[in-house]
C-alpha cells in the first residue's frame, strides 16, 4: 500500500510541473555550444593534401585533385570532394586536421533521407551548406570566414 501512494505521489508531481517538450519544426532547436554538426567545406581554401581523408576513421571522404591548370601557381585544385553521411559518425577529426580549415563543422543537424543514395554528399552540398556555421563558441548563426573555426 505505502508503494501505491509513493508511486501516485510521482504521478502528481510531474501532472503540475513544467512541461520541457518544443514544438520542433515550429521552434529552432538551439543546440550546446560543442555540438559537432554538418561539415561545412570551402573548396577555395583547400590544397588537396588528402589529410582528412586520410585521418577519417570510417574511410567516409573521398577526395581528388588535378594540377592547377593557371601555370603561374603551384599545387593541386580539387577536383571531387564527396562525403558519405551513412557512414560519417561526426567526429571532427577532419577539421581539426585541415590545415587551412577548409572543413568547419557546423549547428545544421536536420539530415534525414528516404533513401540511402541521399546521403552521399558532394562538394557542391557541402559548399552550400552554411547555415549555421560556427565561427567560435559564441557566434552561431553567421557565415564562415577563411581563418575561423
């Protein structure tokens, strides 16, 4: 009997107390500051020294790249940049090895598909992706710069 009240008890407790559910696609979900999210890429930046696709643990980022058809510049161009997001677990690892920080992460989450080939990303998503990009830990919400991360 004493475990019937202890247990109504409970019940009671949370019927008046506040409720911490969001209306999710109606209100943004502001998510902690270490939240590593979406990779954000910025082709300009990159020189094609393959360090993220060697450093990824799940083999998830393929990279090539092509000399630089401009004769006056030395060095590689990107030719693809694919990532495959079935199989990437999010580590930031690619972006704390980029030497020029041409992989941020971002806050973008929402990545949900009907279907597997959906989640096979090119540079061209990747680029787009700038929603939500992390400069610092204070500033969510604005652009990437060149240096920032």
């Amino acid at each position: 009997m004493n475990g019937l009240v202890q247990g109504l008890g409970v019940t009671l407790k949370s019927m008046v107390s506040k409720k911490v559910t969001t209306s999710y696609p109606d209100e943004p979900i502001h998510m902690p500051d270490r939240f590593r999210g979406i990779q954000h890429f910025i082709p300009d930046l990159c020189i094609v020294c393959n360090q993220c696709a060697r450093i990824c643990p799940t083999d998830c980022i393929t990279l090539t790249g092509k000399p630089n058809p401009d004769p006056d510049k030395k060095g590689k161009v990107i030719d693809t940049f694919d990532l495959n997001f079935e199989i990437c677990i999010l580590c930031d690892l690619c972006t704390e090895v980029c030497p020029t920080e041409a992989i941020v992460m971002t806050n973008h989450f929402e990545l949900s598909a009907y279907s597997r080939d959906d989640l096979f990303k090119d540079v061209q998503w990747l680029t787009d992706n700038n929603t939500l990009v992390r400069e610092d830990n204070n500033n969510i919400g604005a652009p990437a710069k060149g240096g920032a991360k």
